[in-house]
C-alpha cells in the first residue's frame, strides 16, 4: 500500500477513537494554534468527508460522500445576485456566490461566462451559517470555463465555508483545481478575507491540479492581491496544496498573508505550492507577503515551504523567473518534510530567485532559508529575531541604498524603490510579535484624491487606450510584476497610451495630476 494511503487509514482510525462532532470548531485562539487541538482537528475533517475512490485506494477505504453541493441546491438566480447594465456583478448573500459557481461554470442551464472585462463586487460579508458545512462549494472556474474577469471582495470575510473536492458517479473520480476559484486565466482576484470557520479539504492524490484556499491555479498574468486568510485550525489538502493559491503560474500574487496552519501530506506550503514561471513570456512572483504559522503537518512526508513549496523556472525561459520577493516567514513550528524543507521554499531551482526576504527561526530544529537549492539566487536575505517588537536582522541588508538591520524598515524601503509603489501595502508593527500590513486597504487604489474623474476607455484594449480628467500630468502602465512598461504625456484633459508592443495581460495605469496626486486604473490588454 503506498504510503499517503496508509497514512490517512492512520487517521481514520484515531478519529474515531477521539469521537469529535461537529460543534467542536469553537476553539479559542490558543487551543486553535496548539498541536493538539490541530492533529484533532485533522482527524476529524477526515473523519467527516469519503476517501476518494480510485488513486490507488483499497475498496476498503472508500465510501460514499453523504454531502450534496451547494450548487445543486441554488439552481435559479438568487436575490443576492445582481447584474448590472454592462454585465457587472454585486453579490451580497452566500446564494449569490453559489450562483456566481453556476453562470461561470455553465450549471444549472447558465451559458459559461467567463467576466472577461466585467467586475464580480462583494457587497457584504458572506456566510454559509452554522449549518454550512452540510453542503460543499464548487469552485467558481475550471480549466474549460475559467474565470477571466476581476473578482472583487471589497474588504469583507467568508464565513463556514466548507471547500471539499472529490466526485465520483459510480464509475469514475472526476478532478478538478480546488479554491473559492477553481481555475482563473488573466483575472484579478483581491481584496478578500477567510475566517477560521473556513475549512479547505481534499484527501485525493491526483498530480497536475491544484489546491488553495482562495484560488486553485491562477494562470498567464492573473493577479492575486491582498488576501488575508486566518486558519488556526489548518487548512487540509492531501497534495499540491496550500493556504492561498496551489499553482501561480505565469502570475502575480501579491500583498497576502495567512495566519495558522496549513496541512498537505505531500508538498504543500502556507502561501502558494507551486510559483512556476514557464513559457517565457512572463516572471511567476510571489511578493510583499508574509506567513505567520506553520506548513505541513505532524503527517507532513514530502516537501514543505514556509511561503513557498516549489519556486520554479523552467529551461530556456528568456529570462523570465520565478521570484519570492520582499517577504517574511515566521514559523510557529518546526517546518516538517520528510525530503525538503525551508522557511522561503522547499525547493529554489535553477533560473528562480529569492530577495529581501526574512524569517525567523526560532521555533525551527533546522532552520533553513531553501531545503534544496538546485542553483537559485539568494540575494539580500536574512534571519531576524523578534527584539522589542522591531526585529532585528542577522545580517544587515541594503534596500533602496540604504544599509538597514532593521526587519520593519527593509520592507518599507523595498516598497518605496519600486517603479509603481501603490500597489503594495506597507509594512507596521502593531503587535509585538511580527509585521503585518499597516492600516486598512483594499488592494489598488481605484481613485485618488482629486481624480475621481479619472476614466480609461476602452477597456478591454487592442491598441491605443485614452485617459480624460482634468490637470492631467501623465500616464504611467504597469504589468503585473510592477514594472513599467508605457508612459505617456498629452494635455490636461486626454492623455493617449499605445498599447499594441505589449502582451496581452492585466496592466495598471497610474495617472498623475498637476499636483502630483495619483490614481490607478485596471486596464485589460487583449
């Protein structure tokens, strides 16, 4: 029997030995983060759901899964799902976000829409209620009907949400990328929080698709933008999983943090587990982000990353890479992986990259920046030790020109020599364990002060894309990875940008007024 097999018969059976029931996942915050109330925890949630059928697995092993779907109870569009003249979508109920699953996926009689130029807005908190692990979400994209358009969370928090991934019709295991988002294409996905309510489960092995708490696999030029996921509890993938996004391929994710644990019996990581660049046509990052928590798990047997499981560029890339950058890691536990593990990634391979990135090894046996390095960069990275609530790192690092020991200032700075640093959130000390985002925002500034009459039209784009407002100064286009590709000039009221030399993709126009004020635009390139 292979061993991730016997592995989960192990905890079947202790599960029943510790007779959990549901209304246990009101923990408080301390028994949350403990290590028994997190191998309970994964007993139980394996206890709750089937082995997947097939994958190698005994006849013994398998049972039916009594859970329907919630996408099987919601089959006409809610109230809480509301469209707009242009397509546009405010969605205020968790029935409205069931149906988003619906129109993009092409269930329920919907024709598959996938957003391309449109914004899917959260109005409010959403909340399965107490009872909603009876049901299971479905994820929104798959890699037939994927998502392209910009999901927009507004600030506000999934609540009970139940993720759990395995169909099968009596004869076959049907497979499918795992998240909030399933599979999303030159998409925007931001702005979103998970609460410790949420559980993320998959006990499938089944190598080439992917699990993440928020998105499956985000794909060519997707970006991924302010993400907070708060899981004491942990999250639970059998493999190829992690807390945010399972694969960031070709795409950015940028200013998200996860809080807690996350479990993946086979190479998982608390951010993304695999950040691969492919293709050459565009970097894979990984930026601005922190974890604070603990990857893998006491059943942990393969690779584990501190923010990063596999940090990937393939050969002949044209220089394009797979980068880890301006990040810190702080572990809570030892990081556990029976081939490879460390607090940046399990594993650097050749042509990828790793910069102005911190951990703290405190709370790690054999601390590690990369478990195994197959010819990556390291450049400008550090330990640090928490000092006084500051942090202090071990080796000094210059940013911005600066020489700085100093963990809270390296990460400002690196922010403030970046050619667009609007996208990014800054850095604060707020508690006296490690830096998080300071004050509260909501992913890229849509207005600035004074330019609130801002527009850029057409969006989508082909070729030339016009800016109209008042006192206008210039026109500046940003890729994904937040380097510039365009500027332009015009006169005050109408700035026009060629477009037609980039790549198709999601690009960024910071527009600046006669008094240096500053705004940002999404602008899609077709």
């Amino acid at each position: 029997m292979k061993k991730p097999v016997f592995i989960l018969i192990i905890l079947l059976v202790c599960c029943h030995c510790f007779g959990l029931e549901k209304k246990q996942h009101t923990y408080s915050d301390e028994q949350l983060l403990s290590d028994t109330a997190f191998d309970a925890r994964c007993e139980f949630a394996l206890s709750q759901l089937p082995m997947c059928k097939g994958a190698g697995m005994s006849p013994e092993t398998q049972r039916e899964d009594p859970r329907p779907y919630w996408v099987d109870t919601i089959v006409s569009q809610p109230e809480g799902y509301l469209t707009d003249a242009y397509g546009n979508v405010e969605i205020s109920t968790s029935d409205g976000l069931v149906w988003l699953a619906s129109v993009v996926n092409g269930l329920n009689g919907c024709e598959p829409d996938d957003f391309r130029g449109r914004t899917v807005r959260l109005t409010d908190d959403i909340d399965f209620g107490e009872d909603g692990w009876d049901l299971c979400f479905s994820p929104v994209g798959t890699r037939e009907t994927p998502f392209t358009g910009t999901f927009d969370g507004g600030g506000h928090t999934i609540h009970h949400m139940l993720q759990y991934y395995s169909i099968y019709d009596g004869v076959n295991n049907y497979y499918f990328d795992m998240g909030i988002f399933g599979y999303i294409r030159n998409a925007v996905v931001k702005d979103l929080a998970l609460d410790s309510t949420c559980s993320i489960i998959s006990n499938c092995n089944y190598p080439g698709y992917y699990r993440g708490g928020v998105v499956g696999f985000a794909d060519s030029l997707s970006v991924v933008d302010n993400i907070y996921v708060y899981s004491p509890r942990g999250f639970i993938s059998h493999v190829y999983g992690s807390g945010i996004v399972g694969m960031n391929r070709n795409s950015t994710v940028r200013n998200c943090a996860l809080k807690g644990r996350t479990a993946a019996p086979e190479n998982g990581a608390t951010l993304v587990a695999y950040n691969r660049s492919e293709g050459g046509y565009a970097d894979a990052v990984v930026e601005n982000c922190y974890s604070h928590g603990q990857p893998g798990s006491s059943f942990s047997t393969w690779y584990a990353g501190g923010l990063v499981c596999f940090n990937q560029t393939a050969s002949d890339n044209n220089g394009k890479q797979a980068i880890i950058r301006n990040c810190h890691s702080t572990p809570t536990n030892d990081l556990v992986g029976y081939s490879a593990q460390g607090a940046f990634a399990a594993v650097l391979s050749e042509g990828s990259r790793i910069d102005h990135c911190y951990y703290d090894p405190t709370w790690c046996q054999h601390p590690k920046m990369v478990g195994l390095n197959q010819g990556g960069e390291l450049l400008y990275c550090s330990e640090y030790t928490n000092v006084d609530g500051t942090g202090t790192l071990a080796l000094p690092v210059t940013v911005n020109g600066i020489l700085t020991d100093n963990l809270l200032d390296a990460l400002n700075l690196w922010i403030e020599e970046q050619d667009c640093p609007e996208l990014y959130r800054t850095w604060a000390m707020l508690t006296d364990t490690v830096p998080v985002f300071g004050g509260y925002h909501v992913g890229v500034h849509e207005n600035g002060a004074g330019t609130e009459n801002v527009t850029v039209y057409p969006n989508p784009a082909d070729g030339i894309v016009t800016v109209t407002g008042k006192a206008l100064r210039q026109a500046e286009v940003f890729n994904a990875a937040g380097q510039c590709t365009a500027t332009a000039t015009g006169t005050e009221d109408e700035i026009r940008i060629d477009l037609r030399q980039l790549p198709a993709g999601v690009y960024f126009v910071t527009v600046t007024d006669s008094e240096g004020r500053k705004c940002v635009k999404k602008v899609v390139k077709e």
